[in-house]
C-alpha cells in the first residue's frame, strides 16, 4: 500500500488574495462544496479575524461541508480566538497559525523595541510567540498547523529551533512556507531534510510545503519536498494566489497520479472533478485559465500537429500521458435550449457541481430561457458564466435599470444611462472614444465618480455570433483593485454590468467589508 499525500487546499484563502479576484460568500460556499466533492482532505477557508466577511465565510463553510477545515490566524491570541470562533460550527477543523521567521521579516514586522533590542533577543520573542500561539490553539483543538512565515529566506539553525518549540507545544502538523517563490527545488528538499535531521520529535508532526511561484516552480518545489519526506502539500485550484500565484492542485495531483511508478504515492483526489472545479473557480473569479495551462487549459489536450494527430488517431498513447476523460474533460459538447426545460437544467447544472435552492433555480432557469431565446444553444461554459455572473451575487447599491446608445464611423458615441441608487433613480448622457466609453463616462457623471480604470477585457465565452460575450474591468479605487465582471450577448450591456460591479465592489470594501489585512504565508 503507498503513503497517502494530504491535500490541503487554499484557493478560498491564498488563492483570494490573488490581485483583483474577490469571491462573495455565497460563491466561496459554492467552491468549498466543489472542492468536497473533488475530495480534498483540508480547506483552508479565510483568515477570520482580517474582515467581517472573512469570518462569516469561514463560519458558512464550517457549517456546509464535511471536510477538515481550516482557518488562518496570526501568532497572536486574539487571532486563534476568531478563527476557534469561525470554525467551531465545523464536524472537524484545525487552527493554522503562523508567524515570520527569516530575519527580513523580523526585522520589519518586529521593529517595535519590545520584541527586542537585537536580532537575538527579537528571535527569541518570536519563539516564544510562535509556542504561545501553537499551545493557545491547542486549547480548541487537537489540529494545529504552524507555519514559520518566509522558511525559505529563514536561518535554518533558527527553523530548526522554531519548528522545534512548535511540535513540542502540540503542533501536528509544520508547514514550510516558500512564501515569497525564491528558492529552487534542490535547495527546498534540502530544507526539508534538514528539519529531519535537527529537529528530535519530527516525527510527530506532518511535514506539510507551502510554495509559491515567482520563479515558476512552486510545483516543482512541492514535488522536492515530497521527495524529501513532507506529507501534505498546500495548493490551490489554477494555481491562483498572491503575485505569480501558488502550487497547482491539479498539476501536483496529476504529477502523483500519471507517475505513479515514480513516486509510489497517492491522493485521494477524484480526479475527474478537476475540470469542474478549476472551471468553476475561474469563473467565480474572473481568473482566467491561460490555454496552455498544464491540465486544465484549453489546449492541454488538443492536438495540432499533423503528425501528432495522425499519431493520436492510430494510438492516444503515442502522444498523450494522460486522458481528457481522467480529468473530467467531456468528450462530448451537452448543448442545452429553450426545450431543455427546468428539470434538463438542474440536471446539467448539477453535474456541473452547483447546488442551488429552488428559489436560486428559479432564478437561473429565467435567465436561462432569456438567453437561449438570444442565443439557442446553452453550452456548460455559457451556465458557467451566469452562475458567476448573475445567481450568487449581492444585493448590488448601483443598479442598471436602462441605457441607450448611439454609435458610428461619423458621429461621436454618446450614451444615455438610467442607474438605480437605493429608491432614487439617476440619468444621464455622455460622449465618449466609442460606445462603451461614452457609457462608462455616463455612469460617472451620474454618480459624481472619477474612477481610474486599470483594465477592461472582453472575451467571448463560446464560439458563434450569437455567443455570450465576458467582460471584466479592473479599476482602482483608493489605492486598491477592484474587479467587476459582467455578461450578456451585447458586449455594451457586459461592460456596463462589469463596471457597475466593480463599483459595487469597491463600495462595498470602503463601507467595512472587505479585507485589507494582506500580509500572510
Ligand atoms: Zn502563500
């Protein structure tokens, strides 16, 4: 029998913080659900105490789902607290608690003179606070993860001393965090070793890695670690995170799965949920998969060369490891229409891993009959996208009640907005460079806005003239991103939805909501 790899995903946690993706709770419930369903061993659902909307998230997972969850919290008490607060709904959860250890870290983090007056003394503060936090979380639970923040860049002298104090205060689990993607595989497994080597009771605690891709080898670097004894690997969905990201689910568990000689490892992943889930994710928050992704980009598994192809029709093998079917890639396009009816949707809905109310249904099911008058035929990404777009979405402040236009080679655009603002409803007109400047420009008028927009994508979600077009607008609002998405079959009314998001977004994270503490593993 081979030793099983823990999976502990953090989409919901390090994968949120990737710039511009911000997830509702209602959408995060819905991912940790998929994520169940791809038989994860652990999610890691938000950092409770960094906003209100962090901590009702982790609280509406614990209380949804029935797999370990874990939540975030410094090395301080108030921070366990919050997350045993959030978490305490669940059928099984673990405090992750972390603290920086690499003397760049304590030296800016810990400048305050009560840490310490030396890197020394400051060391030994940090220590004791990283025992404290382990011992205090010990209180509420069993499951405790430390993590020495930035390991990577740490003394490992010091490491070896701080994960020490850590297994001895009752941690069960001692992730390494790569936090800031620097080092390189042979480097991070030496890391790894050396803790079991230095530290006496290893053996108590799960070596668990936690790494980051600015180098691009956040994988690789996880795989090193494996190699060297570590038992659990913290990833997310798409590798999404901060900066350049963080290890890929998917790319880890296939690695496991297809070399499976090689390793003689395993997961207890379900591999044909991956499709579902990274698509879901990318919807969800706008991220979208790069085609040449490995796994789950669209191009993963089409064949262009001639030579290729004629070698896939005579034998797959020749030039594919793996299947499309092993990872849950249809072979087959389900094209849904107005005669498809309410039950053909929920169906076709369901094996896409959404689970919705009857009301939510109802809801989607109007949508749904709207645009298949427009465009026909529904395709899974065309059910993917309203999902993300219209049916888990908040009671927006800014609503679109109406809009005109009018465009053309010889005439400057000008736009007619009518926004609805609480009770009140707002119009106005503008010109603009083309139609959807002259709209967006309207909408700030309206509402006494000068927004900096920092990007504005369009896309078409599937093939045809008829097909739903995606847009997402990123704009920047007190020194913060915002991400809006919108989608329709008319590209304007996209783009007017998708700013109006995003300033419904942005509103809402200056009104207390969002989360602005930023700075973790
Ligand atoms: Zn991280």
């Amino acid at each position: 029998m081979s030793e099983k790899v823990i999976i502990f995903d953090t989409t919901l946690r390090d994968g949120e913080q990737s710039p511009g993706a911000s997830l509702n709770v209602p959408e995060k419930v819905e991912i940790a659900r998929q994520l169940a369903q791809l038989n994860v061993d652990v999610i890691e659902a938000g950092f409770p105490i960094s906003s209100p909307i962090q901590f009702e998230a982790v609280q509406r997972i614990a209380g949804s789902v029935d797999v370990t969850i874990a939540a975030l919290a410094r090395a301080i008490e108030a921070d366990v607290k919050a997350a045993y607060d959030a978490l305490n709904g669940a059928g099984s959860f673990r405090i992750h608690t972390f603290v920086g250890t690499s003397d760049i870290h304590i030296g800016e983090k810990f400048r305050d003179s009560r840490y310490g007056k030396n890197i020394k003394e400051k060391r030994a503060s940090i220590l004791k606070m990283a025992r404290d936090a382990v011992a205090c979380a010990k209180t509420f639970t069993d499951d405790v993860e430390f993590s020495p923040e930035d390991a990577g860049r740490t003394d490992i002298g010091y490491l070896a001393e701080v994960v020490e104090a850590a297994i001895a205060a009752g941690a069960t689990t001692i992730n390494i965090p790569d936090t800031t993607g620097y080092t390189m595989p042979a480097e991070f497994g030496g890391i790894i070793a050396e803790l079991r080597r230095r530290v006496s009771d290893i053996d108590r605690a799960v070596i668990s890695a936690h790494c980051h891709n600015d180098l691009g080898l956040a994988v690789a670097n996880s795989l090193a670690a494996l190699q060297k004894g570590a038992r659990q690997l913290e990833c997310t969905i798409n590798g999404i995170g901060e900066r350049a990201g963080n290890a890929s689910l998917e790319e880890i568990v296939m690695a496991l799965k297809v070399r499976g000689d090689f390793w003689g490892l395993h997961t207890d992943i379900r591999f044909e949920e991956i499709i579902n889930t990274s698509k879901m994710v990318s919807a969800f928050t706008g991220l979208v998969v790069q085609p040449n992704k490995a796994v789950v980009g669209d191009n993963a598994f089409s064949h262009e060369a001639g030579i290729h192809q004629d070698g896939v029709l005579k034998d797959k093998r020749t030039y594919e490891i793996m299947t499309p079917e092993s990872v849950g890639l249809p072979q087959t396009r389900i094209v849904l229409g107005r005669h498809s009816g309410r039950h053909g949707l929920a169906t076709r809905l369901k094996a896409l891993g959404y689970h919705l109310s009857d009301e939510e249904l109802g809801q989607v099911y109007h949508m749904f009959l709207d645009l298949a008058d427009k465009k026909k035929e529904v395709f899974d990404d065309d059910l993917r996208v309203l999902m993300g777009d219209e049916i888990l979405r908040r009671q927006d402040y800014y609503e679109l009640d109406s809009f005109h236009v009018s465009a053309g080679t010889t005439t400057p655009a000008t736009a007619t907005i009518t926004l609805k603002v609480e009770e009140q409803v707002i119009r106005e007109s503008a010109h603009g460079d083309g139609p959807v400047d002259a709209c967006f420009k309207a909408i700030d008028r309206a509402l006494g806005l000068d927004t900096n927009m920092e990007s504005y994508q369009v896309r078409s979600v599937t093939a045809g003239r008829e097909a739903l077009g995606e847009v997402i607008v990123r704009i920047r609002d007190q020194g913060r991103p915002f991400t809006g998405r919108g989608v329709s079959t008319d590209i304007i009314e996209a783009s007017v939805k998708a700013y109006l998001n995003a300033l419904n977004e942005a509103r809402a994270a200056t009104c207390g909501t969002g989360s602005n503490m930023k700075t973790t593993p």
